[in-house]
C-alpha cells in the first residue's frame, strides 16, 4: 500500500475548503486573509492597521495592502480616530458587513456538511490533531 503524503493531504482539505467557502471564481481566489480582516472588523470596529497587524501577527505592509483593495473594493472605510486625529481606524461598509454574513452562512453550511460525514468521535479526534500540529508547527518543531 502507498504512504500517503500528511502534507499534500493538509494542504489539499485546505484548497478544497477555501474554494467552497471563499468561491474559486478570479474575484474571490485570494481573499482569505480578506475575509480574516473583515471578521475582526466586525467584531472590533475602529481597529488601526497596525493593531489588525498585532492581533493577525502579519506584517504591516501586509494589512495596509489588504485594507486599501478593501477600500478600494468598497468593503471598509477609513475615519479619524476621535482621540487621536493622525491615526485612522477601520469600519465595514454596509457591503463588508452583508460580505461576512453571507460568509459565515457558507461556513454553517459547510460545518453541516462536514458533520454528516465525521462523527463526533472523529471530529473530535480531527480538531484535537490540527491543534497538536498548529502548536507544534508554530513553534518550530524539526524532525
């Protein structure tokens, strides 16, 4: 029997998650860490992109390159922070908001889905594993 490659296997649940989540259409392809700003907008509005940066643990060029197709795509807008006018922090738009919502009803839908084929013995297992491996690859573990 053929080993099967861990990596290739992570990697490929990953593509196929991201393109039913996200849409595999040109408009959509890239987006993820899109959408990972957008949700914490949500959940944060007024943030600075140098605080998105922190939280995200992503460089600054990296956020002020996101926020400003984001702008540009109509999905945040920039305001004076009130008590410091030099900094600016991020808002959604109506459309970045109705984005997320519509984004997270896939999400539920994908949750069902994945529900009906792992029981919850295995999507236990499944979560305590990616966990065990995220923790271990941050840190930098080698073989």
């Amino acid at each position: 029997m053929k080993q099967k490659d861990i990596v290739n296997s992570v990697m490929h649940l990953s593509r196929v998650l991201r393109r039913r989540t996200h849409g595999d259409t040109p408009q959509e392809k890239g987006r993820h860490g899109q959408f990972r700003i957008l949700r914490h907008l949500l959940k944060t509005p007024g943030m600075t992109a140098s605080e998105l940066a922190d939280l995200l643990d992503i460089r600054a060029a990296s956020v002020s390159e996101v926020t400003k197709r984001l702008e540009a795509d109509g999905l945040i807008e920039k305001k004076p922070i009130e008590s410091d006018k030099r900094k600016q922090g991020l808002h959604l738009t109506e459309n970045g908001r109705q984005r997320i919502i519509d984004s997270t009803q896939i999400r539920k839908k994908e949750k069902k889905i994945i529900e009906t084929i792992l029981n919850e013995e295995e999507r236990e297992t499944f979560i305590s594993l990616c966990e065990k491996l995220t923790k271990g690859l941050q840190k930098g573990v080698d073989a």
